[in-house]
C-alpha cells in the first residue's frame, strides 16, 4: 500500500476526476462529498485488489500452481494476439 504514493496515476485520475464533476460554482459539501465517495471507491478497489493478488501470489509460490497459472497466461496471451490480428482494418 505504500507504493500506491508514488503511483503517478492515481494523481492524474484525481485531478481528472475535480476537473470533470467540479464546477467553479460549486461549494465545500459537494466538494467534500465527490472526495467522500473517490475515497472509499478507492480503498475497496485497492483492499480487494491488494487480497486477490496475494491469493495469486500465494499460488504461484508453488511450483505446480506456477505452472498452470503461466499456461493460462501465455494462453490468453496468444489469443489476444490472434484476435489483434484479426481485427478489421489490419492486413498483414
């Protein structure tokens, strides 16, 4: 979670977020409420994103976890390519 502090990204979505919903007009409670809700949207996302990927990396410690994991990734991977690939408009 400290690492999420110099996540230059979420700086971005912050001042993007006040520069979309914000109106110079606008006062402190909306303010505070638009804060309010960004806030906890963030702290799930980030808690329920922070477990799974430790439920991942917990399997993928063990090495046949490891294994299937790296088949399923390089499977989508690849279907991801040929789908690219077959896109309209690119001809190879």
């Amino acid at each position: 979670m400290v690492l999420l502090i110099f996540n230059a990204k979420a700086y971005v979505i912050i001042s993007l977020m006040f520069a979309m919903f914000l109106d110079t007009n606008q006062n402190i409670p909306k303010l505070i409420l638009i804060t309010l809700i960004f806030t906890i949207n963030n702290f799930i996302s980030f808690t329920l994103w922070t477990l799974f990927g430790d439920l991942i990396g917990a399997k993928f410690r063990n090495k046949k976890y490891s294994k299937i994991l790296n088949n399923i990734f390089a499977l989508l991977l690849f279907i991801v390519g040929i789908w690219m690939l077959t896109i309209k408009g690119i001809n190879l």
